[in-house]
C-alpha cells in the first residue's frame, strides 16, 4: 500500500500493538511525491482504464470524489485538490496496548493522528519532533506515562494536540504553538504543572511521580507475595540451620516435640 493516504480502523474491537511497519507506506513520509505527481499518478491509472487522453476528464473524477474525515474534534469534507494532499491515520476507539512504535516519528508528511481511546502504554516517542507536517495529534484517553518530549515545540503545524486523560507528568511545553492550547487538552493528568493550569512548578512537583510510582510498585500483590514467600523461607532454614548446628537444641527440641505428641496421646485416650 504505498501510495495510502489515509488509515481508518475506527471504533472497532482491534487489539494488540500498532504495527511498526507503517514508515514503510511511502505516502506518509519523507519520500512523498508532490501535487503534480500525483495528478500524473492518477492520469496513469485512468488512462490506462479508459483508454483516453482527456485531462479535463482527470479532473472532473478527482473534483467529484469526496471524503469525510474527522478531524481536529470534528467532521470535515476533503475533495479536489486537497484531497490528494490528505494524509490521515486514525486508530481510535479500539483495544490497542504496547507502546507507540518510535518508527510513526518518520511519517514526516502525516497531517493527522489520532491514537485517543485506547490502552497504549509507555511515553510519547520522542521520534515524534520529525512529524513536521503533523496539523492535529491526539493521545488522548490511554494510559501514556512519562513526560511530554520538549522537542514536541517544534512541530509548528499542531493546532490540535491532545494528552488529556493518560498518567503524564511533568511541566507542560508551552513555547511555540503549544501556548495556544487551552487546560482541556491536559486534564485528567493530575502530575502536570505549569500554563495553561493553574499548578505550578516546582522541585517538589518534578520528585514527586517517581516516589508515587514507587508505592505503587511496592503495593502490587507480587511483592506482598514475594516477601512472604521469602520471608517463610528464610525463617524455615534459619530455626532448622541452628537444630542442624546446635546439638543440644536439637535435643530440646526432640523433647519438646516428644512431650506434645504424649499430651496428644493421652487426650485421645480419655475420650476413647
């Protein structure tokens, strides 16, 4: 699919990671051809179908087609020219986990991503400072940790960018086109500082995701489980390790354990 322009697999039921093989659809990334060449592309194709050799032909398919897509929040309708132009991959609203593959940071020419409403882990690739065509990104609604990548301020097309409602932290990036994005596209992450809301910074602030992430993996049933488990252990061998060594604890013990077993026999007796 090399010359695929736009990918949508909406609100469907997919599941499983992202494929990392997309940098290879040529349309997407830094080897994309221009308008004219794919005016050509497109003449090839009719022509080869019809047999003629009318451009006025070409142009009244390519102004007929239309597509709707939606886009920056809402519904758009893409048709002429500037549907040739359209690139758009939008995965949304399905049970996608793992991480978001580094190699989408090459789809150089990619104008609109949408990744909202999944189950992606991990941190937003810092792969994604090459998608300087990028208009509209939304990571919106998984579970992304991590801070948002400093390098993100150049990407200068953005004027739809969404991380609302992952576990980000962090101050927010707000130099370039990241000072016109209002609190909305950030809540739902209550460790980020700094404009557009209103918490501020500090070291405090910086420190504190870590130690939270710290609790957070002490309190996982594996540990509780882990230091029971290693805890038995370790209090089996060190009461036997000191009989095995001790002679004459061994010997009390023996006695001990003797004395119980004929109190036990002697109960049993009376109740026969």
């Amino acid at each position: 699919m090399k010359t695929l322009q736009v990918f949508d697999v909406s609100y469907n039921r997919l599941s499983g990671g992202i494929p990392s093989c997309l940098d290879n659809i040529t349309f997407w990334n830094k080897s994309s051809r221009s308008v004219a060449y794919w005016k050509t592309y497109i003449t090839k194709l009719v022509l080869q179908h019809r047999n003629i050799f009318i451009e006025e032909d070409v142009q009244s398919i390519i102004a007929a087609e239309a597509l709707p897509l939606f886009i920056k929040n809402r519904f758009y309708t893409f048709q002429g020219n500037p549907l040739l132009m359209m690139t758009s991959i939008d995965l949304s609203s399905n049970q996608l986990t793992c991480s978001i593959p580094s190699e989408i940071g090459e789809l150089s020419q990619l104008l609109f991503l949408n990744l909202s409403d999944n189950s992606l882990i991990g941190s937003i690739p810092i792969s994604f400072r090459n998608l300087r065509s990028m208009e509209s990104l939304d990571l919106s609604h998984n579970k992304l940790r991590g801070k948002i990548p400093s390098e993100l301020v150049g990407l200068t097309s953005l004027s739809i960018f969404s991380v609302a409602y992952n576990y980000l932290f962090g101050r927010i990036p707000f130099e370039n086109q990241f000072s016109t994005f209002t609190s909305q596209y950030y809540e739902g992450n209550p460790e980020f500082c700094g404009d557009p809301l209103p918490r501020k910074c500090s070291t405090a602030n910086q420190s504190e995701p870590k130690e939270k992430e710290g609790i957070r993996m002490i309190d996982h049933p594996f540990f509780f489980y882990a230091f029971v488990t290693v805890s038995y252990a370790l209090g089996f061998w060190a009461f036997f390790g000191i009989l095995i060594i001790k002679k004459n604890w061994r010997h009390k013990y023996n006695r001990v354990v003797d004395g119980y077993i004929e109190s036990l026999f002697e109960l049993l007796s009376k109740y026969r």
